[in-house]
C-alpha cells in the first residue's frame, strides 16, 4: 500500500487562506514546500467568507482603536501582545491583497471602500461585494499558481508523525484511490481551518471537521480555548448558510414575531451592530421567552434598503434568500436564526505560529494565537488568516533551515494503515451517520448559546459514550475511489474527540465570558478566570491545564455596548 | 416519494457506466444535493460525489441534472420533478468520469492554469492601494466571482467539439485580468489569448452564461476580448473575420460570403478550405456574388450606432 515517499522542506496542511499565505511565505524564504489539502484550495471553506476583512486603513483610524475593539469584544481574553501585531499588520495586509489582485470594492473617488461591521467604533471592514473570502482566496491560490507550489489536492491528513519530540512528517489518504502514503518534512504548518461539523445548526461546510485539530492534540499539541465556540446570529432558518453581518452593516433591521426591534433591549447603543455573541444570546431570549417565530426564528427586515442596494452591495444575500428560502428580501423580511459559526479556540500556538512540538506551526481558524479571546468580531478572521498564515510559513521555512530532518515514519504509517484496515473490514453494527446526528444533536442542545452545569456534564457523559460506540462502527462502502464513506469515518473520530475537549472545558469554566454564557454562573469573573485553558491529551484522557493571559495596554473593564 | 436515477459507475468494478434508481424523499424545499446525501447515508454509502459548503459558494457539487449542468446545492428537486417528469443525475460532460458523479477536472484547472491566471504588476505600484475608478473596477464584475466549479465547461459546445479550447472557466478568469486596471500585461495578454484555442475559438452558443449558478458572464467576457483584441489592433484570423463581417453587414445588411472568407482567410486560405466550397457547389447552394442592400438597411446602421455608442461607453468611463 506504500508508495513513493514524498520530502519537502515544509509541508502545509490545507490549502485556504491561511495554508496558501503560509506555502506562499514558505516559499518565499527559501524552502522546498507542498500543499496537502483535504479540498482543492478554492474548494477551502475561507470562501465562504462573505462580509470583509479589518484594517485601520481609513483617516481618523488607528490601528490602537482596532486592537481596542477586537480586545473588548474577546471580552478580554485575547493576547493583547498578539491582537497589537495583526492590527499593526492589517493596514499593510489589505494593500498587500490589493497589490496581488483582489478585487476590492472601491468608493466614487477609486479608493478602497469599507462598511461598518459588528462591534467595532468605526466602519473599518474592507470587502469585494459580499464575496471577499472568495475574493481573497482566489488571489492567494493565484499566488500558488504563479509561484508554482505543489498542491496534492484531495489529500485528507491522518496523522502527524513525532519521533524525538520533533514533527517528522504527515501520514495523508488519497481520496482519489483510496491509498495512504508518507511525506516528510522538516516543519508542518497546520491551517486546516474549522471544525463546526459536530454542531446541530451550523454555517460550516460539511468538509469543517477539525481534522488538524484533532491530528494536533494526538501529536502532542496543546488546544486553547476550546470552549470558546462562536454563534452566528444570522443564519437563514433552516439550512443554516450564512447570511453576512454586512447585512445589519449596510442598514438591515432584526424583528422578533411581534414587529418588535429587539436589540433595543440588549445593546441600546449599537443594537444590531452589537457583537455576534450578545446579537445571538438576544435572538435565544427572544425564542425562549416566546416572542420569536413558533420554529425558532426571528425576521432580518432589508426591505427599506430597496432591490437596487441589495442587489449593488449584497447580491449573495438576495442569491441564498431567493433560492433557499424562497423570499425576496426587497420584499419580505429574512428568517433568520443563530448556528454555530467559529471556534475561537484552536492549536495554541505563539506569536510565529509555534506549538508546544517543534517543527509543528498552526495559523488560521484552526490556530488560537489568541487573537479572538472569548469571542471573534466579524472581518477578523480573514485577517488573521493573511497575518499569522505569513507568519507561521516564514516561521516554519526558517525552522527547516535551521533543523535537518527526522526518520522515521514506518511506524505511524502502518497503524494508520491497520486503522483504516480494521474501519473497512469491522462487522460492528454502529453506523457513522447516526453517530454523527447524535454528537450533533447533543451539542447543540447541551453545549450551545447558553450552557449550565447539568446539561454540560451529560453532554461530557454522551460524548464519552459516541465514543465507545464508535469502536464497533461499521463503514458501508469497501471500494478504494472516493470512498466518502471511509472518510466520513476518519472525520467522525475527529469530531467526537473535539467535542470532547469542548464539552469538557466548558464544563470547567465557571463564569460566563463572550461566546461562553453560563445561566449558572452568568457573570465574568476575572479573579479566577482570566485565564486561557490548554487542552493535552495523555494516553486516552484529555488534560486541561490553564496559563495566563498576556496583557499589555488595556485593563480588563466591564463589556457593555 | 419520487424517484431519482442515478449515473453510477466504479471502473474499478463496473465494465460500462449504468443508471440506478432510488425512492427518495422530494418534498418542496429539498435541493438534489439533499437526495444524494439521503442515499448515501442511508441506502448505499458507495456513492461518490464532491460536495462541501451547500451554500452554492465552494463550487464542489456542479453535475449534470435533467440536461443541464448546475449545482446539486442549490437545486430544487421538485420544480425539476414537476417540469420534466423525471428526475437524472449525471456527472459533468466534457471531463472524463472517475467515479459516478465525480469527474476528473485536472483538463479544466490545466486550461485556468495556461491564462496566466494571476496580476502582474506594472511599473507603477503604488505605496498604498490602487486608486482605481469604480467603473473600471466593475468591469471586472461579469468575471471575478468565477467559482470554479466547472458548469460552463461541462456545457460548452466547443470544447466538445475541440479539446484543446481553453473553455469559458479559463477565458473568464483571463478577462478578469486583461481588464484589471492594475495589470500590467493586458496587451500580451490579449495576444496570447488570440491565438489559437482562445477567444476566436467560442462559437458563442451562450451555454455557459445560461448555466453558470453565480451569474458569471464567460461568453460576455470572450465578446468583451476581442473587442479589446480589435482595439489594441491584434490582427489574427479571427479578428479578421470579425472585422470582414461586419463591414459586409454595414453594406448590405447580408453576410458576403465570398468578401468574408476572402478578408479573413486570404487566398490561400480560401484555397485550403476548397472542399467547403465544392461541397456548397455539388449541393447546389451557391450564396449571392453580389448582394442587393436589405430593405430596412437604415435600421441596421442605427443598430450599428447603438451597439458602437455603447461600447464606448462602457470603456471610456
């Protein structure tokens, strides 16, 4: 089943726009590099991506007003020294994108154009239409293309290969034939992005099932901040896709069933624009007190924009409301609901990209610098994706330069090999599918928008038990070309050991902090918890440790908007 | 319930590709991708098909439904039931299949990959962002938000007909260049582009406008480069072509054969392709030599004004 060995000075896995900013860097300073991605890169979950990406571009600006509001909305959990390089940086990433491509939308006089997004002082978030993820994808991949770097494209990642406490290589299945095969190199730059699959009511794609996530803690990598997992606000009712937070920021207007505007009530100064978490927790009340529509849903009212705005500036929205739900929103107000949307936490990483393995780096959605502490406002992400992707593959290039590289790899690739093996021949009578639906369902009930003790310790209870059950799964398909059944496999273990960390370290943490909302324990209690949580996995247990949060200019205050 | 059919094929196993049949549930509201989720998950999980956002963003999931080539993602499958009475899902046409619904796109990414399919930069870069009119930036808009995922290809009648067309995909994501302000290569481009395989090459069926799930304009992209082309005063032979076929319809309001093929080809060229003309002889099918103006030839130079006026428009501003 082996077949040629693949070496490279840095490996990147996964191809958004983080793994491609990472290989682009990667190669600029010098290093032999390859791309493994699960998906072709503009396959990457980065375009879905809609509203902007900040920079504190516009006069009158600074990029201290940006670190400030990207601190307050992490309700205070961010790494200051980490959130004051990415808003440093931002100004010089956007032109960077222009420079390379992207086509940014521009105002009347040519210049770049920005709107308001949630949470922030000023209208600092920079788009292309409401397709900037994808826009800002295309230029990257473009990069890889022109640069002419590898890319193995629908190559899943099963395991990362440590031997002497370094990384020495990654163990990748070839979807296309179902074959397993070794690559080594010198540094692995993790950017697999997200792992929102093992919610209920979730934007992610299918494909987000924190693969890297889970490979990294089986590595020996610590995952920070794990409980801290992001609710978008506006999600269409029912299929769950993204309706943009450029929505509320071009002027739309949520409603409960009664007409009401309900942000009155919970952020009187920034009412829609207020930050996902507490915009999320109001849609939840209203339901919950029972002034939502009877299926959960509240109204995202448009109308008074007009079709030709929407249409100029929103042209996805008007897309997905038509053609999935049936509603034109220069007619009838959007059903909207909160879903699962980010995770804040991720592999805990330094400033450049390092994790606790040497040789191994993370950037984007999979890594937690921490840039989003509690809560991520919106148009930070692609941000951090640019910044920290051009980190952490300079970073892995000078490690490689640096270190030569490790043996071995014989070992890891045949345990994935009876691993997979064993998943096609078990006669066990658990299928995938309905394991999947049942982590689904209990995160989301139990681990979701407000969370409390009981609910916490019976997801833990559930979790540990999917688990179990998951040993005696059975995968329905035996042939080797794309065979999504066996992958689906691969990606549910990943799931449930997520889950896992997630559930537990919610249950930890007593108090209620961005994302994390607690009826318990509603208030933020810095005396014991102004802390990250790291996650480690010894033996088949997972570890939680806590460290300190870096604090450089601005003391933690009271979070109102 | 209703029925769905199904294009499967495992060449690992299958000597030729069959079709299956699956009850599945249709209800309003439920997208194809929907059913194939349903029938892999719950009836035979050994069928393939790439899929991923189910937000008709990523670009995964394009096949070929009832005769046209979409995203399962964001196809409704009743209004489809309902329309033809039957409901057929097959992979993309003009990429060789892999496995049922999956197909081998390396021929499509190959083709994006021969455009050049990146900015490059032009003497003046700016310290800060482009400035950059906004007219100009939205000429880009009938191309830029290309997912890639391949509808256009799989419709495009010449690339059926010649493989080594680049194809609308590829050709959109070379406009998007040629016509970005801030590159600095539009007119190498565009001689690239004109040679063979290229702009020239699209026999304008409108397919791929037709089918594209995101209103990309391919073909208005083609048509816009050989404007461009014609400007920059590339000459090739299809620009020629163009150029003689329109001079005769100014004249007359026909098409001139015989001035046409002669401005476009030349002699010899009109020589090499002598068995055309036989052929058009032995049938008895010989065109006009000269040709009478049409009757309502004012109307056809106020429609050439118009078109002229705005084309203009559209790039002078």
């Amino acid at each position: 089943m082996v077949s040629d060995m693949n070496r490279y000075d840095v490996l990147v896995l996964g191809g958004g726009l983080a793994g491609a900013m990472a290989a682009r860097a990667a190669a600029a300073a010098g290093a032999d590099v390859a791309v493994v991605s699960k998906l072709h890169p503009l396959r990457s979950h980065t375009v879905a991506a809609a509203g902007g990406i900040n920079a504190a571009l516009a006069e009158g600006d600074s990029w201290e007003g940006h670190a400030f509001d990207t601190i307050k909305g992490s309700d205070y959990l961010a790494d200051q020294d980490s959130v004051e390089i990415v808003c440093r940086e931002a100004a010089a990433a956007v032109v960077e994108m222009d420079h390379l491509g992207t086509p940014f939308s521009r105002d009347e006089t040519g210049k770049l154009f920005n709107r308001p997004f949630g949470g922030h002082g000023l209208p600092r978030a920079y788009f292309a239409g409401d397709r900037t993820g994808l826009s800002l994808m295309q230029t990257a991949w473009e990069q890889l293309v022109k640069k002419d770097i590898t890319v193995y494209n629908e190559w899943a990642g099963t395991s990362i290969i440590v031997e002497e406490g370094r990384f020495a290589g990654i163990i990748a299945y070839n979807v296309a034939d179902g074959t397993l095969d070794e690559f080594q190199a010198k540094a692995l730059v993790i950017c697999t992005g997200p792992g929102g699959q093992m919610y209920g009511k979730t934007t992610n794609a299918v494909t987000c099932t924190g693969d890297g996530l889970a490979m990294a803690l089986r590595a020996g990598c610590a995952l920070k901040d794990m409980e801290f997992v992001q609710f978008h606000p506006t999600s269409l009712h029912g299929p769950n896709i993204l309706i943009t937070e450029a929505a509320r920021g071009e002027g739309g207007i949520m409603k409960n069933a009664k007409g009401e505007r309900f942000m009155e009530r919970y952020s009187p100064k920034m009412l829609d624009m207020a930050p996902r978490d507490i915009v999320s927790r109001a849609i939840q009340t209203e339901a919950n007190e029972g002034r939502a529509y009877p299926e959960g849903y509240v109204d995202l009212d448009l109308t008074h924009l007009g079709a030709a705005k929407i249409k100029e500036r929103l042209p996805e929205v008007h897309e997905f409301a038509v053609n999935f739900a049936g509603v034109d929103p220069a007619e009838k107000p959007i059903p909207i609901e909160p879903a699962q949307h980010y995770i804040m936490g991720g592999i805990a990483t330094d400033n450049a990209g390092a994790t606790a393995v040497p040789g191994i780096y993370a950037a984007g959605e999979c890594a937690c610098v921490s840039l989003h502490g509690a809560n991520r406002l919106g148009g930070n992400a692609l941000l951090e994706c640019i910044v920290f992707g051009r980190l952490a593959g300079t970073a892995a290039a000078d490690f490689a330069q640096k270190h030569a590289q490790v043996a071995g790899g014989a070992a890891s690739l045949a345990a994935d090999d009876r691993k997979i093996d064993g998943l096609m021949a078990s006669e066990g009578k658990e299928g995938t599918e309905r394991i999947r639906q049942e982590l689904k369902k209990v995160m989301w009930e139990k681990v979701g928008i407000y969370r409390n003790e009981p609910d916490m310790a019976l997801a833990v209870g559930a979790v540990n038990d999917l688990e179990r059950r998951y040993a005696n799964v059975r995968v329905g398909a035996k042939n080797k070309r794309f065979n999504y059944a066996l992958l689906e496999a691969l990606e549910l273990k990943n799931l449930l050991d997520l889950a896992e960390v997630i559930a537990k370290g919610a249950l930890i943490r007593r108090e209620s902090r961005g994302a994390h909302a607690r009826t318990d324990f509603p208030k933020r209690d810095d005396a014991n918890w102004l802390t990250h949580s790291l996650a480690w996995q010894r033996g088949s247990r997972i570890e939680i440790t806590y460290e300190p949060v870096r604090i450089t200019n601005w003391e933690p205050k009271e979070r109102t908007y | 319930m209703a029925t769905i059919k199904v294009y499967r094929f495992d060449p690992e196993q299958d000597e030729k590709p069959r079709y299956e049949e699956f009850d599945v549930d249709m209800s309003p509201g439920r997208t194809v991708l929907n059913l194939l989720h349903d029938i892999h998950y719950n009836e035979d999980p050994t069928l393939s098909f790439r899929r991923s956002c189910q937000s008709a963003i990523c670009g995964s999931c394009a096949m070929h439904v009832n005769g046209r080539t979409g995203l399962s993602c964001s196809m409704q499958a009743k209004p489809l039931l309902d329309r033809d009475g039957y409901l057929v899902v097959e992979p993309m046409k003009n990429m060789p299949v892999l496995k049922d619904l999956v197909v081998d796109m390396d021929g499509f990414w190959d083709s994006v990959h021969e455009v050049d399919p990146f900015l490059q930069a032009g003497r003046d870069v700016p310290k800060g962002a482009y400035v950059v009119p906004k007219a100009k930036m939205d000429l880009l808009k009938i191309a830029q938000d290309c997912i890639m995922c391949g509808s256009c290809l799989s419709e495009c009648t010449s690339r059926e007909a010649n493989p080594d067309y680049l194809g609308p995909a590829a050709l959109a994501k070379a406009y998007r260049f040629a016509a970005d302000e801030r590159d600095g290569a539009t007119m190498g481009r565009l001689m690239a582009y004109s040679e063979a395989n290229g702009i020239w090459d699209c026999d304008t069926c409108l397919y791929c406008n037709e089918v594209c799930p995101i209103h990309v304009k391919p073909m208005d992209a083609i048509m816009r480069m050989r404007e461009m082309a014609i400007e920059a005063g590339i000459e090739s032979q299809g620009s020629k072509h163009a150029i003689a076929f329109y001079d005769t319809i100014l004249k007359s309001g026909k098409l001139n054969e015989f001035t046409t093929a002669n401005k476009s080809l030349g002699i010899r060229g009109m020589l090499r392709t002598s068995d055309v003309a036989t052929k058009v002889i032995l049938r008895w099918k010989i065109p006009e030599v000269r040709k009478k103006p049409i009757e309502g030839m004012k109307d056809v130079e106020k429609l050439a004004k118009l078109v002229e006026r705005k084309r203009r428009r559209r790039t002078q501003r």
